[in-house]
C-alpha cells in the first residue's frame, strides 16, 4: 500500500489510527462470517 507524502510524525499516528481501524474492522467481519459467508469477508477486505 502506498500513502500520500507525509512527515515521519504525522505519518505513524496516521497509521496507527488506520492500522487500528483495520483490527476492529477485521474483527467485526471476522465475528460476521460464520453467519453471512466467506464473500462478506473478501468484499470487507478487498
């Protein structure tokens, strides 16, 4: 993945804030799939 130019700062609460978005995200598809399917999973990460 690529991101936009930014100062080292910036960039690691940047990426922290999505690196956490992304755990909890992962976590509610994780808890869906059994539920919904393993399509629900691929559209959620793709």
């Amino acid at each position: 993945m690529r991101h936009h130019a930014a100062p080292a700062e910036t960039a690691g609460r940047s990426w922290s804030a999505h690196h956490i978005t992304n755990t909890v995200r992962v976590a509610v598809i994780t808890l869906r799939v059994p539920a919904s399917g393993p399509h629900v999973f691929v559209r959620g990460v793709g």
